[in-house]
C-alpha cells in the first residue's frame, strides 16, 4: 500500500517511460509536419467526443478496480479484529489444562500461522518460513503436500477445540462463541479467495487501453494546426494523464500480487501477531513494519 502523500515523478517516468518518448516523438513529428503545411486537418470534435467516452470509462474502471481493492482492505481489517477476539475468547473461555503446553497458547500462535499462512497462499509464496516456532514441526510437514494450507490451519484449530471440549477444559456453551469466530475466519478466507480468482474482464481493459491510443494517435493532428508548437505539450499531458489513470485501475484490480498498491498484508499480519502475543502477556515481540520508501507491503 502506498502511503506517501507526494507524487514521484521520477517513478512515473521510470514506469512510463517508453510511453513518454513515444508520445514526445510522435507529437513533434506531427508538430513539424503541421508547421510545414502537411496536416492530416482531423476536426477536433472527434478527439473531443472521444476523450468524453475514455473519461467515462475510466472512471467506471477505476471505480470497480478500488471497491475491489477497499473490500480486500476492509476483509483484512476484518480478519485483525477476529484474530483480537479469538484470542480473547481462548484466554477467558479454554481453562489451562495441567499439560505442559498450553492448549491456549497453541490456538493463538496457531491463528498467527493461519494469518501468515493466508497471506502466502493469496500471494502464491510458501509460508514455511513464517510458520516455524508457531507450528509443531509434525504439523508443518503435514501442511506441505496440501493445496489450501490456511483452510488446513483452520480444521486442526476446531479439531483442537473440540479436543478440549472432551477434556473439559471449555464448556460447551462456551464452545460456541469461539466456533463462531473460527467460521468468521472462514468466511474472511473465501472472500480473498474470490477476488484473488475472479479476474477483471480483460476485454473491457485491453478495449480501454487501445482506446486511449487511438485517442492520443488523433489529438496532436487536431491540435496542431491551430497551436503549432503549444500542440506538443498539450496532447502529451491529457494523454499521459489517461494512461496513468488506466494503470493504476489496473494495479489496484488485483489487490493480493505483492505490488507497491497491494492491501499491505504483512504489516496487518505482524500487527496481529505483536496483538495476540502481547494479549498471551509476552514482552518480546517482533517489531511494527514501518513504511519503505512511501510503501507499506
């Protein structure tokens, strides 16, 4: 996620680079022509009505590219307010058992791993990494072969509660609540799992972009006879002002891709995991990520 307020431009142009000298020669070779009577005289309605058409589009897109990326956010908002109260539920509910591992501490680094372990699989990673120290080692191997390791995570944390319940360590009244809070996690896993695979029509984006080409392709001849030289930075700028538009709808579309626009999942994952560590009332947690160069990842 982008935090930074100010616009880099030296990232723009290192993003969009072979688009600005593409658009600068073409604008001047048109500019050049014009000033030596050669115009192709395109009436300037037919750039007009078709920088109208692109500005509706490109807001529809842009809109639809940030309710999928704002709905990413919020789902993981979601997921660290969960997290806080399953940990809540377990310290208060699940009675300490004389066993030397605590069935509450179990559970709550288990639900670090499943956060860390969603986070991986939406990113297409391996979470192995993430995983050692809150899995045992037996559990960890048994996550290798599957497909959908947090949906994994997620049954041995109900079959581990169910284990306590027999043991009488939670009263089934009290069992409900934290399983009603396991399903929440659930439900927060399929709604990533949908916009992750749901792909944004690729028809309508690649018709867009051909669009704003054709577009730029006919607004220097327009201009050019009736602002000479003015034509070149007039149709650079309301040309490159579509196209970085029409690129950030598409960086915001896939909000689980490991990009700079990217909901900023690991830093939630570590905030959920100095949260739930503090609440089992330990002092050394790992430390808040902060933003790297205006970016939160």
């Amino acid at each position: 996620m982008i935090t930074r307020q100010s616009i880099r431009w030296g990232s723009i142009a290192r993003d969009y680079w072979m688009s600005v000298l593409i658009m600068i020669g073409y604008t001047a070779a048109v500019v050049v022509l014009a000033k030596q009577g050669i115009s192709l005289a395109i009436p300037i309605a037919i750039p007009a009505l078709l920088g109208t058409a692109i500005s509706i589009l490109l807001g529809f897109r842009t809109n639809s590219a940030y309710d999928r990326w704002w709905e990413a956010r919020k789902i993981w908002g979601a997921i660290v307010n969960d997290s806080r109260t399953l940990a809540r539920q377990v310290l208060t509910f699940l009675e300490v058992s004389d066993d030397a591992a605590s069935p509450q501490k179990e559970m709550i680094y288990r639900q670090i791993a499943w956060c860390h372990a969603l986070r991986h699989s939406l990113r297409g990673e391996e979470p192995f990494a993430d995983l050692e120290g809150l899995l045992s080692e037996d559990e960890i191997e048994a996550l290798r072969p599957l497909d959908n390791r947090p949906n994994a995570i997620l049954h041995t944390q109900t079959v581990r509660l169910a284990e306590a319940h027999r043991r009488g360590l939670v009263d089934r009244l009290l069992l409900l609540p934290i399983e009603g809070t396991l399903k929440r996690f659930s439900d927060h896993m399929g709604q990533c799992e949908r916009i992750k695979t749901t792909v944004f029509p690729t028809q309508y984006s690649n018709f867009l972009h051909w669009i704003i080409w054709l577009f730029f392709l006919l607004l220097p001849a327009s201009l050019a006879p009736h602002l000479g030289c003015l034509a070149l930075p007039v149709a650079f700028v309301v040309s490159l002002g579509f196209l970085v538009i029409e690129s950030i709808g598409r960086a915001m579309e896939n909000p689980f891709e490991n990009a700079a626009t990217d909901t900023p999942m690991t830093a939630i994952c570590r905030t959920i995991e100095i949260n739930l560590r503090q609440q089992l009332g330990e002092t050394e947690v790992p430390e808040k990520l902060e933003p790297v160069n205006g970016v939160l990842m």
